[in-house]
C-alpha cells in the first residue's frame, strides 16, 4: 500500500449500508470502526482517536447532528473531518450544517461507494 493506515469512524444505523462503507474504506487501506448509532459512536470517540468520521444524519437516540456537535465541541475532533451520509438531503440546510458544525461533505443516498472512497481520500489530504 505504501501509505500510513488512517482510523475512520462510521457511524450508521443500517447494518447493510454499515458494511458497505466499511468494506469500501477498508479496501482504500483504512482501518474502520463501526458504531450502530451516534451514543455509541459518541462512546467509542472517547475513548479512542480518529482522522475521519463518517455519519448518517437520522439515526435513532442520537442524530447525526447531535453527534458531530458534542464531537466539535472536543478539542481533539474540532477539525476532524466529517462526512455527513442523508437520505433527506433536501430536508437539510446543507449550508448551515457546513458552517456550523464544520461538515467537510454532505453526501447523499444512495451514493456510489467509488464516490465515497475518493471523498473521503480528498478529505483526508485537506486535512494532513
């Protein structure tokens, strides 16, 4: 692979689309860790440090919204990036999302996996 191994949480709801987003990021050379919901992805980013999270906005118990906001209001994710998945894409201020809670990309479903990879790698070296 030849370049550094980066940390990714994905935090979606729908255990298909979970894996798929894992599979894809993983095949990138990523390694992924899942969280069903954003309480425990809220938990795991505690405790462990990531380069990149990946959420759905509408999960059950905690949004995606609630989420990214307690993730900027840490010191360590205040300028990680932040991939947004929606299925309400037109429900959504996306502008508003990006300027405050500092989305990098809201992307829409369904989306291409193919896309996704080359996001989240475009992410990434912004944020190196």
């Amino acid at each position: 692979m030849g370049r550094t191994q980066r940390r990714i949480l994905v935090a979606e709801d729908n255990p298909a689309l979970s894996k798929i987003v894992s599979f894809t990021l993983e095949r990138a050379g990523h390694l992924v860790t899942r969280a069903e919901n954003g309480q425990e992805a809220w938990r795991i980013a505690q405790a462990q440090q990531f380069a990149m999270v990946v959420t759905d906005f509408q999960m059950p118990g905690m949004s995606g919204r609630q989420l990214c906001e307690l993730l900027r209001d840490c010191d360590e994710y205040r300028h990680v990036p932040i991939v947004m998945l929606t299925a309400k894409r037109y429900e959504l201020d996306v502008d508003a999302l990006r300027q405050s809670l500092f989305i990098s990309h809201v992307l829409e479903k369904p989306f291409s996996p193919i896309q996704l990879a080359a996001l989240v790698e475009e992410q990434l070296a912004l944020s190196s």
